[in-house]
DNA sequence: CAGGGGCGGGG
DNA sequence: GTGTACGCCCCTG
C-alpha cells in the first residue's frame, strides 16, 4: 500500500453513505496538493449516569433513536470508560452515535432523563474532536498508508487506511495566494456590496501578481480585463484553481473581501466552486462573518493581527497601512480613492494607479502572513487545531483549546461551557485585583525597576493552583493563601491538572530560551515558539477568571491574585526595610530610587530576594533610568491608566498612559507633549521646556503654525442627518455637503476652528476655505495644547497661569 | 454606574 | 452543523 507524507493545511467532514468521512488536505512531501480521507472515526459524547441506575441508563441509551425531517439519530454503542472529573476518578458512558449532528439530537433528548446525572463534551466539533484524539497536529509532518479514489476532486483523494504523525517538522514554505478588492464607492466610505460592483479584484502570491478588472483602461500586463464583473468572478475562482495556494490570505477578507465576492456572486446567480471539492465559497454568521473554502485555508491576517499579536504592538489601530509601517516597515501606496468610482464612469485613462494601488495591498497581505508564519505555525502546534480555527480565535479561546488537548493526556473530562446564568453570575462576581504603590508626581532621578518574571504563571505552577488541588482533604490547614476574605489551600502532595500544564509550559519556554541564547543567528521558529508559550502562560490567569471558561475558577483567581500582591508587597518592605525609596510598583514590577546606592547594590538586593523564591520564581532586573516622570491621575478617574514616562539611558522613551495618539486632537498638540516630554527627560531641563512651548504659543498666535498642525481629523460615523447634536466634525460635514462634496458615512472631515464668537461648531472651516491668518490660536492653546502638557508642569513647579499669558492686545509676544 | 448600542477592518 | 457572535468604548437613563 502507497505511503504519503504530508501537511495538514485543512481538515474537513462530510457525510457520505450515512457515515462522516474526515477530509485532511495538505501539501505533501513531493510538493503535490492532496486530500488523505479518513473513514474509521466515530462520534461521540460522555454521560454520567446516577448512582444506581447505571444499567438501566444504559439500556434505555442502547436503544435510542430520534427520528426528524432531517434524518434518523441513533446511539451506535455505549462503552464504559474511566475518566477524571476535576482531577478525580470517575466512571462513564462513552456514548457512540450514527452521526456528528447526531451528539447534540441525542445529548438534547437525554436532558431530563432522571438516570443522568450530567452530559460531557457534546459541543466539541468533529473535526476538532478528530485530530486531538488522533493526535494530529495540522501543518506537522503526517505520514499515511493511502489507497487512491475515483473521487470528484481538484486535487488527488486518497483513501487511509492507517495515519500517523511522524516528526515534527512543519510546513515552512505553504503556497500562498492574497486576495484584496476595490469597489465602487460614489458616496465615501459607505459600503453597500447590494448596489455597488467590484471594479478590481487583487491577487498576490510568490511569482504571481495579477488585477483583474471589468473595465479596459491603459494598463501594465498584471491587469488582465474582462467583459463583466460576473467575469471577474469566475476569474477569480479559475486562478485560484491554478495557483493551488495552501493559504488564502486576506485582510479583513472575513468580514469585507469574500462576503462581498459572495454578494455579488449571488446577484449574478454564480457559483464560485473555490473549494477543492468544488463546493461553493461559504460565508458564516452575520455580525462577525467568517469565510471559508474546503481545502484552502482562507486566513483573515487582519483578524489573526488584531486578537493575538494586537496587544504586543505600538499602533493601536489596525488599519492595513498602520500595521503594515510597523511589521514591515512600508506601507500603502497613496492614491485618491475618494476619486475611484468618478474615474471609472468617467476617466479610465486615471484606473491604472488604482490597480497598482490594489496589487500593493494584496502584496502587503501577503507579506504580513509569511513574516508572521513562525506565530502561527507555533500557535497551532500548541493548540492542535487548524490554521483556519487558531487564526481566529480570541485568547481565551486559545488557552481553552490547549487546555483540551491536554485534558486527553490527563484522562480528564473536558468540563462543559457555562450557561447564560452562570456567565451572569460570574461575572457579577469580583475578586480582589493586583497591588497598585501609588507614586508621587514628580520628576525623579536614577531609577531601577524590577519585574518579577511570569509572576502569575510561575505563581499557579509554584502553589499548585488548580480546581481538584483546592482545599483537599489532605492538606487541611497548611500552606495556606494570603487571603483575609477566605480560608483557602492548594494540595501540596498531589500535583494538580491546571498547574502541572502551565509548569510544562514554563518548562518547554525556558528550554528553548536556553537554546535561543547559545544560538547566534537565532532560529525564528524557536523565537516564536517561545513568544506563543509565553502568549499563552500569561494568558492563563485571565482565563481563570473569564466568565465563559470552561475551568473558570473564581478561588483560583482571587488566589493567584493574593499571592501577587503578597510577593510584590514583601520585595516593597524588604527594599524599604534597607533603604530604598519605592516610588511605585503595580502588580509585577516595582520603580526603586537609587539615591546614594548603586546598581550593584540593586542587583545584590534582587539575589537576596530570589534566594528565597520557591519553584519557578524570580524577580528580574527590568531597567536602570536615569531619569523619569509621573503624573497625576485625572481626579475621579480611578483605575485610569498609571501615567509616566521614562528615558533609559540610550536615551529611549518609554511613555506610558499618556494618550498621545487620539483622533480628534491636532498634530500641533500631539507634537508639543511629545517634545515637552523629551526635553524634561533627556535634558532635565524644565525651563528649557517651558521655553519651547511659549515658542509654539506664540507661532500660535503670530499665525506661524502650519494649517496642516492645526487641522483635526476625525471620521463621520453615520449620515449627517442621523446626528442629533452637531458637533464639529458634523458641522464641518455640513460646509462639504453645501459645497457639492459627495459625503456619508466614512467620510474622513478635516477641520480647522476659526476665530469667532459663539459655540465651535459655528466656527469650524474647511482648511481650504481659509488662510492661516483664520484659525483661532486661543482654541487651540486652551483646548489643545495647555491639556497635553499641563499635568506635565504641574509636576515640574509650574501652574497654568505660569506657562502663559492670557491673550494680549499686544502685537508682540507677550509672554516674555 | 450599569447597561445598551455601535463599531472595528474594508472602498 | 457535536449550530448562532467578540470585546471595547461611548452614550444615555
């Protein structure tokens, strides 16, 4: 019998002769885009029964069948099985069914049967179902003993008759394929797949770039043009039949790019057979759509960028061009986009920029999916789902994953999701958070900063923390939580579930970090790795406490917690105790002023410290600072985000809480708090600072300032007739519309306020209807600039009425 | 201050 | 399809 090696790109199940057949697509070894069916795998699902009624439950199961409009469910067999239920020995069903959808008929059908106690894992998908208890991990070398098909396919279908994995090599190089639109848009940003086409459909891949476009314009060869846009369709499915990519990749494709194809697709009554089955592009869900195709992978990057790399990064906007400048270091080619639907109705000799626009971004697309490949492929390996589940799954969702996967090797149940009521009633409920030193403001000098290292993972590995090692028998009345609100412990003989997989977490991260540090040229796999395995420790705590979990546990959290605060607390007193100055710590890490001490003596303190850490302990070195500042909280805004800012000393920035990128606020604004900032940090120099933003008021107010400093940007979030209020941006909005200019929702509004009597929407221009000589230098310092940087004076001596003047008749700068 | 509602990305 | 929606921010009662 034939083997094939190959890598799972895409795993899928369909029912045939009454019987679910799992499909795995990869690519193999020889290069060659195949399909390995799998027939032996059953459904199932787990009962407890009650005590006592054990045979007759079984005996009413053995002959259960629900019959309805869409078919006949039965239970196939009921098998004895021992498991773990939250850490302990227990005896269940293994309860076998006909079919996938058969699990949920017949689970529903048993719900208020007296002989059961409990349903386990009914709600876990087939195909997730298939590879975590076949041991499959997709993108990883697999190994099958195949028999071809006659199957109906665009790919090779081979029938197995054993699988395995084999190594645990991953897929390095997949086939990729990007896929970006354009549309016609008359109206902005308003997008109505219903009324308007598809002008430009962009594909991008390793030596492929191609536009296919329903209009003839005067074009490079890329762009291929087509009589209609229902040809630009089947265009479409016909390339990707020919690229063969494993991947399709897009931005935002989930929720704009296929959605529309499909849209339009359907106007046309066109089937658009991308799946390697021939069946159809499907779109799922209505508020958060999904795309999907049999066989290829489709990856929505941006989804991917948002949930899981997100949080890690500087922007917090995840436009294409944002993300791009700071994972790529380019971005979007600039193009007049508002002119693309006037162009195409009237001046095609214009399209072509719009076509080089579009491959761009499908380019883009596809550079952000090979430079982020090592994430993910780590990514799935831990959690042991496809590409297409894992890139889409929030963090809470990852943890859980890999909790079930591991749950198999513990033999333990996977517990069942909370019901709406539960979930409510979690979430009412709140425990006690982390340690927060409130510091002083001020301008300090010469500060170091600790952190402890993974403090809330190490925490749950080093006690033991989890939902069977709560107060156990055993154990009472040893070892117990800080906790003043209750009277809680973790086993200390038996290692429990929860904890022993975050330790081999930490385990498998420190392993690679030590080979990572011996390594010169360092592995961007390994990298990874270690990046996701970090990821996903960290993760863990909050996942103890999300609501949704599945092994919530709030006695575990509100632990994890105590023991945090009880750590950070000791290293304050102890650092106190020999006269360190604790000028702010909060949750992990601590800012210590070193006064007259040393670094040295810094770095003497934190071994003393970590001699006495148990398990997987440690309290790092994070920083020195030469020089720092912190800034009082807006008052009443508790919880707000710490504010300070520091300078290392290679003379980098490290600023936090101060919202220096919001929309609505000008460039002008923005640039003063920034370089106020930088001046008092790295020159220590408050006067110097106080000099540079009287200079700014003054070009101000002698009209210097760029009109470009002073235009505020925002987006118009509905039609302008919605707005109940008209607020600047609206009454901006309605000079456009006066004036002719097409606007809607989307529309981006630049704006200038003017001087003037009365509110600011009466004194709100277009930059282009006046002269620099207009603006309104008083708005600008009073509402704009002075509330960037007062908190930062405060804290350096100075009060407002210090920085400057009130306005002047004086034609001079009056302020000197 | 809680809870509802809208939005993100995309042209 | 082992069905059906996330999480944050803003506004209002």
């Amino acid at each position: 019998m034939p083997i094939v090696q190959f890598f799972l790109t895409d795993v899928q199940y369909r029912i045939i002769g009454g019987k679910a057949i799992i499909y795995l697509y990869g690519r193999a070894t020889d290069g060659e885009q195949i399909c390995v069916t799998d027939a032996h795998f059953e459904p199932y699902f787990y009962v407890l029964p009650k005590k006592g009624k054990e045979s007759s439950l079984r005996a009413e199961l053995e002959k259960l069948q629900v019959k309805d409009e869409s078919g006949t469910f039965s239970v196939v067999r009921v098998d004895d099985v021992s498991k773990r239920l939250r850490e302990h020995e227990i005896n269940v069903f293994k309860v076998v069914t006909n079919l996938p959808s058969a699990v949920p008929v017949i689970r529903e059908s048993i719900k208020g049967w007296d002989s059961v106690d409990a349903a386990y894992e009914y709600d876990i998908k087939y195909v997730r179902r298939y590879l975590l208890d076949r041991k499959l991990t997709p993108l990883v070398l697999t190994e099958a003993n195949v028999e071809p098909t006659q199957e109906k396919s665009k790919v090779p279908v081979l029938s197995a008759k054993s699988i395995r994995q084999v190594s645990e090599e991953t897929l390095r190089n997949p086939r990729i394929l990007a896929v970006d639109i354009e549309t016609y848009n008359p109206k902005g940003k308003l997008i109505n797949p219903k009324e308007y086409p598809i002008v430009m459909l962009g594909l991008y891949g390793e030596d492929f770039q191609k536009v296919v476009s329903w209009k003839q314009f005067p074009s490079e060869p890329f762009v291929e043009h087509v009589p209609s846009e229902a040809d630009v369709l089947l265009r479409f499915v016909e390339l990707v039949e020919q690229v063969k990519p494993d991947i399709l990749v897009s931005y935002n494709g989930d929720g704009f790019d296929l959605p529309y194809i499909r849209t339009r697709a359907d106007k046309y009554k066109l089937r658009l057979p991308v799946g390697l089955d021939y069946t159809d592009l499907k779109i799922q869900g209505t508020a958060n759509k999904t795309a999907q195709m049999a066989g290829v992978a489709h990856v929505d990057i941006f989804r991917f960028i948002r949930r899981v790399i997100g949080r890690s990064m500087k922007t917090d906007t995840f436009t294409l061009d944002e993300v791009s400048k700071e994972l790529l270091g380019t971005q979007k080619v600039a193009v007049p986009l508002d002119r693309l639907a006037d162009d195409w109705d009237n001046h095609p000799e214009n399209l072509h920029q719009f076509a080089v626009y579009n491959v761009h971004d499908a380019r883009l697309t596809n550079d952000l999916i090979v430079k982020l490949w090592p994430n993910i492929v780590e990514l799935v390996k831990i959690v042991g789902l496809p590409l297409w589940d894992v890139s889409r799954m929030s963090f809470s969702q990852l943890v859980e994953w890999f909790v079930i996967k591991q749950a198999a090797d513990f033999n333990e149940i996977v517990l069942n999701k909370p019901n709406y009521a539960e979930q409510m009633e979690r979430m009412g409920k709140r425990f006690k958070g982390a340690f927060v030193f409130e510091p002083t403001p001020g301008l300090y000098k010469d500060i170091v900063v600790f952190d402890y290292k993974s403090l809330y993972p190490s925490i749950i590995a080093s006690h033991n923390i989890s939902i069977g090692t709560l107060n156990c028998q055993c154990c009472q009345g040893i070892k117990r939580v800080p906790l003043e609100t209750a009277n809680l412990w973790f086993c200390t003989k038996r290692k429990g579930f929860i904890s022993t997989i975050i330790a081999d977490l930490i385990e498998r991260r420190n392993r690679i970090k030590d080979i990572l540090k011996k390594e010169e040229k360092k592995d961007p796999l390994l990298s990874a790795r270690s990046e996701s395995l970090k990821l996903l420790a960290n993760a863990f705590y909050g996942y103890l406490g999300f609501a949704q979990a599945r092994w919530y546990s709030f006695e575990c959290g509100e632990s994890v917690t105590a023991y945090g605060r009880d750590y950070i607390t000791q290293v304050i007193e102890k650092a106190q105790k020999i006269g360190f100055k604790v000028l702010y710590s909060d949750t992990d890490s601590i800012f210590l002023l070193l006064d007259s001490r040393s670094k040295n003596d810094a770095l003497t303190f934190i071994d003393e410290i970590n001699k006495h850490l148990p398990g997987v302990m440690e309290l790092d070195y994070e920083n020195y600072y030469p020089r720092g500042i912190f800034v009082a909280l807006k008052s009443g805004t508790e919880g707000a985000k710490k504010r300070y800012a520091l300078i290392d000393e290679k003379g980098n920035l490290k600023i936090r809480g101060f919202e220096t990128v919001r929309r609505n606020t000008s460039p002008i604004a923005k640039k003063v708090q920034k370089t106020v900032l930088e001046i008092v940090l790295k020159e220590g120099d408050a006067e110097k600072a106080v000099a540079f933003l009287r200079q700014k008021v003054d070009e101000l107010r002698k009209h210097i300032t760029n009109m470009e400093e002073v235009t505020i940007h925002t987006v118009l979030q509905k039609e302008v007739s919605e707005y109940e209020s008209v607020g600047p941006h609206v009454a901006a909005a309605q000079r456009m519309a006066n004036r002719g200019t097409p606007i809607g929702a989307g529309t981006h509004i630049r704006y200038v306020v003017t001087k003037g009597k009365g509110p600011i929407r009466d004194r709100v221009h277009l930059p282009d209807e006046i002269t620099k000589d207009d603006y309104d230098p008083e708005y600008y310092i009073e509402n704009q600039v002075i509330p960037g940087v007062e908190r930062i004076f405060a804290v350096l001596g100075f009060k407002k009425e210090d920085l400057v003047q009130e306005k002047t008749q004086s034609t001079l700068g009056s302020f000197l």
